[in-house]
C-alpha cells in the first residue's frame, strides 16, 4: 500500500485519476504519431498512384523471407507484451519481468533482421543517396520506392528502439518493485505504445514487400 | 471595486524557492509559463527586429539598404521567428500554462515534467534558430518551399528546420498536456458545460496541435533527407512532386493559423464579458464554434494552392470550405459584440485591446473572403493584399488578444497593478500603428505590389511610407508596454485577488497564488460567468 501511495504524483488526487490521465495522455500521443506517419503513407500514396511499374518491379528487390519472418517476429512480441500487461495487473513481479525482457529479445531480433536487410540493400548498391545504382528503366521512379522504403522503415525501427529503451525502463522498476496490483498504468500504456509501433509495420510490410508478387 | 490591498500574501509561488535552479528545474505551471514569457517575449522583439530592417528596406523604391539576398533573408526570420516562436506559443504557453490549472480548480496540469520539458525544447529549437540568425540566416520564405529549399538554396535550411521540427515537439507535448487536463483535472462540479470559454478555445486549440504539427514535422524532416542526401522525394527533376510537399506544409500550416488566433478568440470571451459585466451571449455557440473551426479548419488548406497544378474541382471544394469556415467565426464576432449589448462597459486597458481586436479582426476575417474566392485570389495572389490580410489577424487579432490577455493576467501574475494610464495610451498607440502599417497594404496589394521583392515601383512609393511609418509607431507602441510593466514590478500599487471582480476560480486565489493554486479544491455549484446574479445582489 505504501508503494501506491508513493507512486501518486501531487498534481493528482488518486490513483484513478493519475492513471486516467496517463492512458489518456498516450491515446493523445499516438494520435500524433497516427499523423506523423499518415504523411509518409500520403507521399507512399501519391507515389505509387504515379508509378505503379516503378513501384512494382522494386518491390521484388525486397527480402519477402526476411520481412515475413520479421513480421511473425512482431506479433510475436505483441503477445509477450500483452502477457507483461496482464502479470502486471495481477501482481505477478517475476512473470512481468520475464515477459518484458521477452518482449524487448524479440524487438531486437526484428532490429537485428532489419539491419542485416539494410546492409543487404547497400551490398546490392540500393541505397539512395549513398550508393544506388539501377541499369533499367524507370530510374528516379525506383528509387523513389526505395527511398520510401528506408525513410518509413527507418522511423519505424527508430520507434522500435524508443520502444526497446522504454521496456528497459519497466525492467528496472519492475525488478524494484515498482508495480502493483493498483499501479500497473505504465506497463498498460507503454504496451499501448509498443502494439502501436507493431500495427504500423503490419501496414508498412504489405505495402513495401508484396506488392510486386502478383506481377 | 474590490477592497485595499496593502500587502502580499506571505509565501506564493514565486517566493516558495529562490535561486536559478529552482527555476529551471520546476515543474510549477505558473513559473513554467513565466519561463515562456520571458523567452517568447524576446523572440517577439527579435522578430519585430528584422521587420523593422524589412519596413525600413521598403521605404525606398530602389533596393537600397539591403542587398536583395539580404532582404530574402531578413522577411524569412520574420515570418519563422514571429509564427513558431512569438504566434503558436504565445498564448497557450504563457497566458494557458498560467491560468489553466487555476481555471480548473486543479493543483497544476496532468503532467508538470512533460510540460517542462516543452519549455526545454522550445528553447533548443530556438537555440537552432539563433544560431541560423548568427551565422548568415535562411532565405526560403517561411514555408520553405521545395525545390528552392531543397536544392537551390544557399541558406542554412537543414538547422532552420531541425529548430522547427524541435519546437513543433514542445508545441505538440503543450497540447497534449492540456487536452488531458481538461479531460481529468477539472474541480468537482465543473462540467464540459460550465467550462470558461477560454478553456473551450484552448481545448480546440490543443486538438489541431496534436493532430496537425506531427504532419509539419514529417514535411521538414522530408525536406532535410532531401537536402542531405541530395535525393529526390520533392525534387521533380527525380520524379519528385513539390506540390505534394505544398499539400502535407498547408496540412499543419492552415490549421496552424487556427493555432494562433483559436487561443486569442477565448481570451476576448473572458475580456468582453469582465469588462461588460454580462455573461456572454450564446455560451454554447461560443463554445461550440471553437470546436467547429478546430474541424473545419484541417479541410481548407488547398485555398493556399489556388494557383498551383490542384485539380480546378479540388479549388471549388476548398474554395467553397474556406467560406464555410466563416460562419463560426462570424457566430463569435456576433456574440462578442451582443455581449456588449446593455452590458456596464468600462473602457480599461484589456477592454480597449479587446474592441481592438474585434474590429481588426473582422477585417481580417472578411479579406480572408475575398481571397477564398478563386478568381479574386488569382489577381491577388502573393500580393500585398495576402501581406494585410494575415497580419490583420496575425497581429491586429492575435497581437492584440495577447497584450490584452498580458494586462488582464498581470495583476495576477504578480500581485501588482500597472498604471492603466499608459496602458490605455499604449493600446491606442498599437491600434493606430497597426493601422497606418497594414491598410496600405491592402491598397498596394490591390494594385498589384507582390510580396518578398526588396525593390518595387515609384507608383507604390507614398503607400510604403505610410506603412514604414505605421511600423515605427506600432514599435514604440510595444516598448511602452514593456517599460511600465517592469516598473510595475516594484512600484505599482498591490492587486489584490480579483481586481478586476471577475468570475472564474481563478481569480479566488490570492494574487500572486500560491505554488499548489488552492488552499483545498474549489467545488463548483453555479454556472460559468453568472454576472447577473452580482448586479442582483448589488440592487
């Protein structure tokens, strides 16, 4: 009881009220972050209504394997996020730390994946604006694609990264006893934060990877 | 009106702590927004600096005082300096920061850390800026247009835009923060319907900052990898689309007009009520407007666009929209002035900025008409006439509202009075200034003056006079201000809690308040602004 006494910022009255007001407060944020991204989907929209070959012959450049694999890899760490919520909400300390590292492990096996696909795309000299280089036609419309492909993936992985630090955060309070029965709002609401960053990668991935099967 | 004062109350939030760190590192919402106004007080005159070189530029036909690089640079700082860094957080983060917990019955905001480090980035966005303005300055207009800001230009683009995208962050966090307090932290009794209706245009003020900035910040964060890396995602000789970039700017940057003057249309609420010693007439038209512009605002922004390659039906959509948004402000316009209808007016220094106020604006307001027809915009279009028409709300609407919401605010903020003498002076001094600077404007705009050349011909000599002369006016007409505030500080006479007898929790606290607002929460029981009941009890 003590420690939820300690976890009451002055501002609030209660408990109900700060964690209220917390769960609020990212539901706003990701609000912002729906918008951030919304203008990286509306260039990708633009683009790829302009330059639909373009688009679809790169797409075949990129790593499907990787990318599904990855993309299981996301769920994946949904679930063990969500886990970590619900420990939290019980009071479990050793299931929550568990799950959060859990959650963090596969986070970085994504980035891991994600960096071995970047260094893969620079070997293949696919990088615009460091090395690309593309013999066919429909030059500019292609690197345009790929241009996209690492601004949107990038901001995706550096969210990934926030995300990973924030879970670290939750590990060393979690290992302190921070969290209780009645005090588990930041663990719900940066699980709140990392589902978001997964969901936006369940969008990036069709759009960047599959387009060019069907061709 | 209320009784004599003759001494302070002994501890307040600003003599609770003492010493630089206890600034720097509050969480205090009352000291944070003194923080604010301090900085955004500089920013201003910076800002006014670089508009003096422009008006004094243009006082001649010939390029003569400023090499046309130069000019480019200096109306460029002007417009990024006086909208990102004195317009958007003027009011919410100075005037909002200090009354808006008060306003609520609440100890301070949800989050009192975040709403610090809003400050703290707004200071390193700033500091960018500074820095830009040290070593040479930045020449693409405000908007940063592609491909000029991309490719073309000599300027320093990349660290103008990473102060913009920084401070967009402290604009993005401010909002936030009060959209959650006005959510969890209203006092009990306080409903959504008795809301003071400067809380209702902050709340709509705070949604289009969260929903509209991160879209600027992804614009410029573009415009940045492009310059870098010299890659092409606006660029059109790479396939680019620099419409595109004109689209996703005017997303955030239209609404972000609704940014500036959304805070201003509540601080005229609160004054014209005071000061009339009405309630407001139609409080949920008022209240309801705010939202609506707030909506209606995120669907006009290609009347920015009228003469680009936009479809010609996407032009008729949103010229059509463009009029539409003129209802809830006319409702405003409207009820303000219905307000005054029979109301016991007195004609002290916030009053006079607020008669100010709804009458440039309405000029401004009605310009904006004109302009949001097609046609008329094409003969317009980057002419002085688009110059008047936004300082007319710019300055002659949100200005206005500000350095009335400064004088109305200050006795609260620090305990003591000004001398109303020189404020009414003062605030004469900026209507007329204001005035004789930008009604020219409309005339040589109408003519066909176009806006962002150092040089213009002899015909539009008399007109640029007048308007250089209006300038300098308008200059004093803020120093004066400045100079009786400071002296204030010690030698005006003690405030009281409510000077003013207005309504509002606010001002049932002791002036200065002290750090945690109340003694123990307020309970609300009666509606907002019930002035007829005092005039009652007085008879």
């Amino acid at each position: 009881m003590s420690e939820s006494t300690n976890a009451l910022a002055h501002q609030f009255d209660d408990l109900e009220q700060q964690a209220r007001s917390n769960t609020l407060g990212m539901w706003a944020f990701l609000a912002t972050e729906v918008l951030f991204f919304g203008g990286l989907f509306t260039a990708y929209v633009v683009y790829r209504h302009a330059f639909p070959e373009a688009f679809a012959v790169g797409s075949k450049h990129m790593d499907v394997v990787a990318g599904t694999v990855n993309t299981a890899v996301l769920i994946a760490s949904s679930l063990m996020m969500a886990l970590a919520v619900q420990s939290a909400q019980l009071g479990l300390r050793r299931p929550l730390i568990m799950f959060l590292l859990l959650t963090m492990t596969l986070g970085a096996v994504f980035l891991g994946i994600k960096a071995w696909e970047y260094h893969h795309k620079y070997v293949e000299n696919l990088v615009p604006g460091v090395n690309f280089v593309w013999e066919g036609p429909l030059r500019n419309q292609v690197q345009m694609l790929f241009l996209l492909y690492f601004i949107m993936t990038g901001t995706h992985a550096l969210h990934m990264v926030i995300g990973i630090c924030l879970l670290t955060y939750l590990v060393l309070g979690a290992r302190r006893g921070r969290f209780s029965r009645e005090y588990f709002f930041p663990v719900e609401i940066i699980g709140l934060y990392w589902h978001f960053v997964d969901l936006v990668w369940i969008f990036l991935f069709p759009l960047l990877y599959l387009i060019g099967l069907h061709l | 009106m209320s009784p004599i004062v003759t001494e302070l109350p002994k501890i307040h939030y600003l003599n609770a702590a003492y010493g630089l760190k206890s600034w720097l590192l509050t969480t205090d919402h009352k000291r944070i927004a003194i923080l604010y106004l301090i900085t955004v007080t500089l920013y201003f005159f910076l800002g006014g600096f670089f508009a003096l070189l422009v008006r004094l530029e243009l006082m001649t036909p010939a390029s003569d005082l400023l090499r046309p690089e130069t000019y480019n640079r200096m109306f460029t700082m002007h417009g990024i300096v006086m909208i990102f860094f004195f317009l958007i957080p003027a009011i919410p983060a100075i005037i909002g920061n200090f009354v808006i917990p008060m306003m609520l019955g609440a100890r301070d905001l949800a989050f009192p850390r975040l709403n610090l480090l809003s400050w703290y980035l707004f200071m390193a966005g700033g500091l960018f800026t500074l820095y830009v303005v040290v070593i040479g300055g930045v020449d693409t207009g405000w908007t940063f247009y592609v491909p000029y800001s991309s490719v073309y230009s000599n300027s320093y683009v990349v660290a103008t835009g990473l102060g913009v995208f920084i401070t967009g962050f402290s604009s993005i966090l401010t909002g936030l923060n009060f959209v959650v307090t006005t959510h969890t932290m209203r006092a009990p009794g306080l409903t959504w319907g008795r809301l003071p209706l400067f809380m209702w245009s902050l709340y709509a003020t705070s949604l289009v900052q969260i929903l509209g900035t991160p879209v600027l910040a992804i614009a410029v964060a573009l415009v940045g990898i492009e310059r870098i890396w010299r890659v092409g995602i606006f660029d059109p000789s790479l396939g680019g689309d620099p419409i595109l970039y004109q689209h996703l700017f005017w997303f955030y940057s239209h609404p972000a007009v609704y940014i500036m003057v959304l805070p201003a249309f509540g601080v005229v609420s609160e004054l014209v009520q005071t000061f009339s010693r009405k309630r407001i007439f139609g409080y949920k038209f008022v209240a309801g407007a705010s939202i609506g512009i707030a909506v209606y605002g995120f669907l006009v922004w290609g009347h920015h666009m009228f003469t680009t390659r936009q479809s010609v039906y996407a032009g008729l959509i949103f010229s059509f929209l463009s009029y539409f948004i003129a209802v809830p402000s006319g409702i405003k316009v409207f009820n303000w002035t219905a307000t005054l209808y029979k109301g016991s007016v007195s004609y002290q220094t916030p009053m006079l900025y607020t008669f100010g106020f709804i009458g440039l604006f309405t000029i401004g307001g009605l310009t904006g008409l004109f302009l949001a027809a097609m046609g008329l915009d094409l003969h317009v279009h980057d002419t002085y006439f688009v110059v008047a028409h936004f300082h007319y709300i710019m300055v002659g609407g949100t200005v206005m509202a500000y350095l009335g919401a400064i004088h109305y605010y200050w006795p609260k903020m620090t305990g003591r009075l000004y001398p109303d003498a020189w404020g009414r002076f003062a605030a004469l001094l900026v209507f007329v200034g204001f005035n004789l600077t930008f009604f020219p404007q409309f005339l040589a705009g109408y003519l066909g003056m176009p806006r962002r050349y150092a040089a213009y011909p002899e015909e539009f000599h008399l007109l640029n006079v007048m308007s250089t002369a209006g300038a300098s006016v308008l200059a004093v007409g803020y120093l004066v201000p400045l100079i009786y505030l400071l002296w204030s500080l010690r030698h005006a006479p003690l405030a009281g809690p409510n000077p003013w007898g207005a309504r509002g929790l606010e001002w049932q606290t002791p002036s200065p308040p002290p750090t945690f607002n109340f003694e123990k929460t307020p309970i609300v029981t009666d509606e907002t602004y019930e002035y007829s009941l005092e005039e009652e009890e007085v008879v």
